[in-house]
C-alpha cells in the first residue's frame, strides 16, 4: 500500500513528512536519490525537484547510510549532467559530497524475470546496486 503525507510549512520538512507515515530510515549501506530532472530548468519553474527537498533528503540518509548517489537519467532536451547542472542539483551534490551518477551512461546489467511486456530487461548497475 502506498502512503501519502502532505505537511504545510515555510521550509520543507521532510522529516515531519516521514514521521507522519512511520517512516524511519534504517541503516543502509548504499542510497539512491532519484529528484525529477526531466528539464533543464530552475526548481522555482515546478519542472523539477524543489533543491531544498533535495538537501534535506540527503541529510536524513546521510546519517544512515554508507554511501549515497544522486541518480538521473537523459531527458529528451537534455543530459543528465546538464539538468543537473541548470537545476542547481550538481550545486547541491558537490557541496554534501554526494556523486551524481548519470543512469544512461551506468553500465547495464541483464535481469531475468518472468515478464509479461519485458523480455530482454538491462538494468544501470547503480540502480540495480540500491
């Protein structure tokens, strides 16, 4: 089942957010951070992930976590680096240390499953290794 939190507030509030469904990271030795970078625009156009969310995000894994990536992959307009780059989330990455990993240029791995509409399923490792 999937749940939803909403919280008002004048700064995002992850945490607050979290708390509201009974989430509580565990410890993980490897995170992947998926933001929306489908343009490379400002997050104050809406077209992607507010950064502040981005930043608070990584704070809550960074304490739990081993090692955390920032992931994306090409859009239609634009690289992944350029989103990132434009959006201010390569900004964000590089000042918590966090690497950015472009999923398009990841190296992919063949996944057997017994699919229905995907036959021949390859995979980034990146994602694959979250």
């Amino acid at each position: 089942m999937v749940e939803v939190s909403i919280v008002k507030s004048e700064k995002p509030d992850v945490k607050k957010a979290l708390d509201q469904i009974g989430f509580t990271p565990d410890e993980y030795d490897f995170v992947a951070i998926k933001p929306n970078l489908c343009n490379p625009q400002p997050y104050y156009t809406g077209a992607t992930t507010d950064l502040r969310l981005l930043e608070e995000v990584i704070k809550i894994f960074k304490e739990k976590s081993k090692e955390i990536v920032v992931i994306e992959s090409n859009g239609f307009t634009a690289s992944a680096e350029e989103s990132a780059e434009k959006s201010g989330v390569m900004e964000v990455c590089n000042y918590f240390e966090v690497p950015f990993v472009n999923l398009s240029n990841d190296i992919r791995i063949p996944v057997k499953k017994n699919l229905k509409a995907l036959k021949n399923l390859n995979v980034p490792r990146t994602f694959l290794k979250a």
